[in-house]
C-alpha cells in the first residue's frame, strides 16, 4: 500500500524557514504528482503546492508563492517544500498527497 511520511515540521520564528519532507513507498513515485496540502485544525485543508511527475510543472497557492519552493528528488522517492520567510498564518499540519493517498503530517508552528 502506498506509505507518505513527512518530517521536518517544528517551531520557528516568523521569518524563519524551515523544509519539510515526505518519503513515499508504495508508489511509482517517478510517474506520481505530488501535493503539498495544509490543515488548520477546525479548518478544511488548504491545498499549497502541486509538482508533476518530472518536476517542470510545478504551481503555488497564492498565499505561499514566491516564498515556498516545491521539489523533489524521485532517486530518493522524496517530495520537498522549503518554507521560507514563514508568517503566522503558515502554522498548520502540513500534508504530503498523492492520488488520495496522505501521509500522517507534521506540524509546524509559528511563534516569536
């Protein structure tokens, strides 16, 4: 079955960075589209970036373009999004998805 697993998510300053990870198995994740989605809890989930399967389609929310960066490295079935310049409304669980499959997510906080 298809296994998404995030890290990288923690407590940073707002202006901070941080880069976040989702390791999939499971998947032909050289052939997959990979999300980034993020969840407020009482909210619905917000989607936040989209790649395809090679990596030269890549499209922003436009509440995080310009300043998060999709990628991925398909030798290391890895999704990526660097986060930089994060604001207070950034804090949320982040999710990686492909095809309906998410992973477990992982939180990120904004705090001074």
């Amino acid at each position: 079955q298809v296994q998404l697993v995030e890290s990288g998510g923690g407590l940073v300053q707002p202006g901070g960075s941080l880069k976040l990870s989702c390791v999939a198995s499971g998947v032909a994740f050289n052939r997959a589209s990979m999300s980034w989605w993020r969840q407020v809890p009482g909210n619905q989930r917000e989607w936040v970036a989209l790649i395809n399967s090679a990596g030269g389609s890549i499209r922003y929310a436009d509440s995080v373009k310009g300043r998060f960066t999709i990628s991925r490295d398909n030798a290391k079935n890895t999704l990526y999004l660097q986060m930089n310049n994060l604001k207070p409304e950034d804090a949320a669980v982040y999710f990686c998805e492909t095809s309906g499959n998410w992973g477990q997510g992982t939180q990120v906080t904004i705090s001074s």
